[in-house]
C-alpha cells in the first residue's frame, strides 16, 4: 500500500500565480479530505468528498480555492489567484467510511511571495 | 457544529514520567474519537482511536479514556520516551447529515527531556 501520494511536495510561487495541488487517495478509500494547516489556525478541514462528490466544502476560504475529483484516484485543490496568506501545508487524507481513520498525505509546503 | 478544545497547549515531561492530554468536544452525536501524532515536518499519523460503546482502550504505552457524559476524552502516555516528543491532535467524528468529517483540536506540543 503506497498511501496517499501528494504532489509536488513543495512550491514556491508569486503572488497572483495559479497554483494547483494533487492528490492520490489510498485505493478503495471512499473519502477524500483536504486540510489547510499553519500555526496560527491549526488543521482546517476545508473540503470532503464522497464518491467523487463534494459533500461539504464550507472550509474553502473564497471563491479563489476550488477543488475537484474526477474520479476515485485523483483530486486536485486549486488556487487562483494566489496570495501570500495562502501560504501553508496543504495535506490530503483519504478514509475507507464512516468513524474510519483518516490517512494523510505526506503534504505540500506552499509558499507564496 | 462541533467544537474540539485540547489542553494543554504544551506540556514538557521528564524522560519515564507520564503525559496526559485532554480534550473536550460539543456535538453529543459524536462517537469517533481518533489521537494523532505529527513529528516535524511529517504528517500527522494516527497512534489510536475510540468508538462511543468504549470507554477505554490501551496499546502498550498508550491509553485513552472516553466520558460520553461529561463529554471528553484524553491520551495517557507511560514511561515517556525522547521518540515521543511531537504534536499530539484529538479529533471527533460523527456521522450526519454532511456525511463523515472529523473536527480537530489545537494540539498539544510534548516535550520528553532526556
């Protein structure tokens, strides 16, 4: 089992830059979550899916993150345009079901200048 | 929506002694209960977890307790080890509507000094 696999693990952008985050969830896990975490606000849920479907994305900052899953192997969580206080590590986890555990990504360190 | 608060913020121990770490959540709904632990730079693995219909579950040199009444829930680490210095996370889960999240707590920085 490879885990769940993230890319890239860091990037380094400027300011107003399209930055697109991917994600791998574990084969057969039917959730997927994506997490902002920094130290002045901790682990933030800020979006879910459930086969594929976006179930609750009331996390999501603004209008300028959107995220999607065209299907089970494959998530991305974009930011356009970015700013400097998206500046973070974004993790992604997936979750075989309901009261499961969740397993993380090894995470990307997104910084923007 | 549920609330998870965790404390203490950090907590510094001598090699061998024990750490305790509590939390307290909100929503009376939740019944999962998972412990996680992140090491610099890593991600945060999960070291146990508890269901509602448990009160207690211990893995060698770590326990958690469930209070469902009083609502909270805490992480007892024995005869502590360096290895074991690292943010430590408690999270509750509960299946609603929205489906299957977890709220996280703010995390407990343990420090093992040899």
């Amino acid at each position: 089992d490879a885990g769940v696999i993230q890319s890239p693990r860091h990037e380094v952008t400027e300011m107003g830059q399209e930055v697109t985050l991917r994600c791998k969830p574990i084969s057969g896990h039917d959730y997927l979550f994506w997490y902002r975490q920094t130290m002045m606000r901790g682990l933030e849920l800020l979006i879910y899916f459930n086969n594929n479907v976006p179930i609750d994305d009331s996390g999501m900052p603004e209008d300028r993150f959107s995220a999607k899953m065209p299907n089970a192997s494959f998530s991305t969580l974009k930011i356009q345009p970015s700013e400097p206080r998206d500046s973070a590590v974004y993790f992604c986890a997936s979750s075989p079901g309901f009261e499961q555990p969740q397993h993380f990504g090894d995470g990307t360190r997104l910084s923007i200048l | 929506g549920e609330n998870v608060e965790q404390h203490p913020s950090t907590l510094s121990v001598q090699e061998g002694d024990s750490a305790v770490i509590k939390c307290t959540y909100s929503d009376s709904a939740s019944n999962y209960f998972p412990w996680y632990k992140q090491e610099l730079g890593k991600r945060p693995q999960l070291i146990i977890d508890i269901r509602s219909n448990v009160g207690e579950k211990k893995d060698q040199r770590i326990a958690v307790t469930l209070n469902k009444t009083a609502k909270h829930f805490s992480l007892h680490i024995t005869e502590t080890q360096p290895e074991d210095s690292a943010v430590y996370f408690c999270a509750a889960g509960a299946r609603n509507n929205a489906g299957n999240m977890l709220t996280f707590g703010g995390g407990t920085r343990l420090m093992v000094k040899p």
